[in-house]
C-alpha cells in the first residue's frame, strides 16, 4: 500500500513538471471581476475585468503563461456585464407611466 502512495506521489510530481507554466493570476481576477460584472450593479467589475484580461493576454504571449481561454472569458464576461449595466441604467432613465 506505502508503495502505491509513492508511485501516485511519483506521477504527480511527473506532472507537474511537465505543466511547468505558471496560471497567468490576472486572468483568473479577470474572470471573477467578470462574474461580479455579471450582477449589472458592478459596472466597475466588468470594466476592470475587460482591462485585466487584454493585460493577462499580452503577457501570456510574452510569458507563455497558461490561462488564455481565462483571459478571453473573463474578457467577454466584462464585455457582457458592462451591456447589463448600461442596460440597466438606460432602464432606470426611461420615464415610466403615462
């Protein structure tokens, strides 16, 4: 049983030197800003989280960092949650009633 812990102990560190790459952290704020973007309250987040994730894409070209899709959603997220918050307020302009 000591020896099957060891080779699974043995694997992983394989593993991880195969990964090697470090997760790009811009990225993954990007992605939580984004999610945050998503309420229509935040309309900071989603900003925020549209500039972190062109960030963390630049640097991942230059680093060769993982977490590109990250960087991309966390993008689209912002994008999204900052259409949510403009639609939002527009709503809340529009006059009401008769």
């Amino acid at each position: 049983m000591a020896d099957d812990m060891q080779v699974e102990v043995g694997q992983h560190q394989v593993a991880e030197k195969t990964e090697g790459r470090a997760l790009n952290m811009k990225a993954v704020w990007s992605v939580i800003l984004g999610i945050l973007g998503l309420t229509g309250i935040l309309f900071a987040a989603a900003i925020i989280a549209i500039f972190l994730g062109r960030s963390a894409n630049e640097e991942i070209g230059s680093t060769g960092a993982r977490g590109e899709g990250l960087a991309r959603t966390g993008i689209v997220l912002g994008w999204t949650g900052l259409g949510i918050s403009l639609l939002l307020i527009g709503l809340l302009l529009i006059p009401g009633g008769s």
